[in-house]
C-alpha cells in the first residue's frame, strides 16, 4: 500500500510542526503527492506551515479531526514517531473521531491498532486501517548476496536518528532520475513506506531476520535498476539503535552518505554519548561495511549536512567548513539539491 493520492488526507501531528517528533507528518507534507486538506496540531492552530517548517506547502492547521472534518479528509495519517512508537493517551479521542467520521487510518507506529476490537467495530464498507509497521513475510537469514548486483548502492548512514536520512535518499533518488539514471528508492522505515508503497519497516523485522530482509528487498530490485537509494535508520553512534548494520550487512552498499545535523555535538536523547569529529565517523562506518575487507572496500562518498537551523549564510558556512573538515563534498540536500550527492556518488 501507499497514501492514496486521489484521497484527501489530514495528518494528526499535535506537538508535532514544532516539536522533534513529527518527522513523519513533516516529511509526507514535504514529499507527498496526496491532497493534503488539514494539519491537526492544537499548539499550532491558525499558523502557517511555510513559516513554521520552511516547507512550500500552505495547509491549514486545527485543533482537533472534528475542526478539521470541514475541509472532507478522507484519510487520516498519524504524523508523529515519538520515543517507543506508542500511540500518545491525547491521540484516541481525535483517531476515534475519525473512524466515526468515516475516515480511513494509516499508523506508522508500533501500537498496532488494525486488530484492536473497539476501533474496528467504528469501521464501515470502504474505511480501513492500515498499520505500516509489519514483518514481510517468508523471510530468509542474510548471506551478502547484494555484493553480486550489477549497481550501485547507495545507504545513508547517520550521527544520530532523526536527522534527515530519508530525505537525502529521496532527494538522491529524484537527482538521478533527472539525469535519466534507472533510480529506485528503497523504503525501511514507516514514512518511506507511506510515500513509496513498497519497501520493509525494518524496526518491526525480528532482529536474526533483519538483514536478511534487507537483503531480499535489494535483489528484488537492484537487476533492474542502475543505483540504488537505501533509506537509512538508526546510527551506530546510538545506544538504543538496531537498523543501521543490518542494513550495511543486506544492501552490501557500493557507497556510503553520512547524514550529519550541523552543529549537534551529542546525541540527541542520549546527551551524555558525544559524537566524534567526522573524520572519526567516516573512518568507524568504513572499517563496519567492509569488515576489516571482508565485504570490500566501502567509501563515505559524501557528506550530507542537515542546515535546518540556519539561515542561508549560516548554512553556507557551516558546509564550508564540513568540506574543510572531512576533505569530503557536502550539501544540504533538502535546501540545496542532491545533484553534488550525486555527483560524488557517480565519481567513486
């Protein structure tokens, strides 16, 4: 499945515009092709999208499903992916709301909420719920296979979680279709699934499996297709993240992208785990993928530099001086195009 784009959507994203929890609700009004009719968010009722997010896409924001029910949503996305994926107590009355409303569901957290009696029992013929977050099935243990593919590979790592991995593979994904590259973005998390409607919700693949999933995703595409885009998740730099080598082990990645927030020093939940200078990043991601040269080399091809708190001049700088930094090419993707990603990737 993927968001329907001949339905309305509303996204529910209370403390979410603002906040550091509404990357999904932030990225599907980014990136998504769907009617986009309301923001819910009741701290942020009758601002501006634009203004708050910098994102060219002016959609009103209510307070509640019922305040938003005047603009005919057909389909309600839960936008926020708080710490655990549990769905907040302040979000049933509005999800009930919308069931009531004849509204479809789509949740990317982990609650699973499809098999839930009370909230079935509200549905009617044409309404559905559909949790993102589910295991594929006939799943396989990993055995490096992707190293077989024709091309190219290319996995976004990170210093942190949340901090724009999706976004640089898509952005990567549509600079190389406009070059006439055979591009495909592979989804692993729950946004990228919404958007693209194939891929594996890695977070929810029991952990022997993992990469193997990883992997069967990549050989069912990568004969078809001349590069590659692997969403990352996690990092190795986080205590709690599992996502990121499964996915280096499956896709057996020709490139790296290094996903960095411009000026963050520690990581983000967890302030007591610094991060290291880049160059010390770079070399930790390189020495994993290869393996100390059991899987080949395996080059950081670029550095991708989340700018979100800047101005342009700031931005401009701080990429400046990651490129002094690392000796690597940097952007940000999201402000500036993935086209110089691209070009990185394409000379390696």
């Amino acid at each position: 499945m993927r968001l329907p784009l001949n339905k309305k959507i509303a996204i529910l994203l209370h403390e979410g515009l603002s906040g550091t929890q509404g990357k999904t609700g932030l990225s599907i009004l980014r990136y998504s092709e769907a009617p986009i009719v309301a923001v819910i968010d009741r701290e942020s009722v009758g601002k501006s999208v634009p203004k708050l997010t910098g994102i060219k896409r002016d959609v009103p924001i209510v307070a509640s499903v019922a305040a938003a029910l005047q603009y005919k949503p057909e389909v309600l996305v839960i936008g926020i992916a708080p710490k655990g994926g549990i769905v907040p107590d302040n979000y049933w009355p509005d999800i009930q709301d919308a069931l009531k409303g004849g509204m479809s569901l789509v949740n990317g957290l982990h609650t699973p909420l499809a098999n839930i009696p009370d909230l079935n029992a509200l549905l009617k013929p044409g309404q559905l719920i559909w949790d993102v977050r589910k295991e594929p099935a006939n799943l396989e243990v990993a055995s490096g296979l992707a190293r077989t593919l024709p091309c190219r590979r290319v996995l976004t790592v990170g210093t942190d979680m949340a901090i724009g991995k999706m976004s640089t593979s898509l952005e990567l994904h549509w600079a190389a279709k406009l070059r006439g590259w055979r591009s495909k973005f592979l989804a692993t998390g729950q946004t990228g699934l919404m958007l693209e409607g194939d891929g594996v919700a890695l977070d929810a693949v029991r952990v022997d499996f993992a990469a193997g999933a990883v992997e069967q995703l990549v050989m069912r595409f990568g004969k078809h297709y001349d590069i590659l885009q692997i969403e990352g998740q996690g990092s190795l730099l986080h205590p709690g993240s599992t996502g990121t080598l499964p996915l280096i082990r499956g896709s057996q990645p020709t490139h790296l992208i290094l996903v960095h927030q411009a000026g963050q020093t520690h990581n983000r939940n967890n302030p007591h785990v610094s991060i290291p200078p880049l160059p010390e990043v770079i070399k930790m991601y390189e020495i994993v993928a290869s393996a100390g040269g059991a899987f080949g080399k395996v080059p950081v091809a670029a550095i991708a530099l989340n700018t979100r708190n800047l101005d342009e001049s700031g931005a401009k700088d701080a990429i400046a001086q990651t490129i002094t930094q690392t000796g690597l090419p940097c952007t940000d993707p999201v402000r500036f195009g993935g086209g110089l990603l691209l070009d990185a990737v394409m000379q390696r």
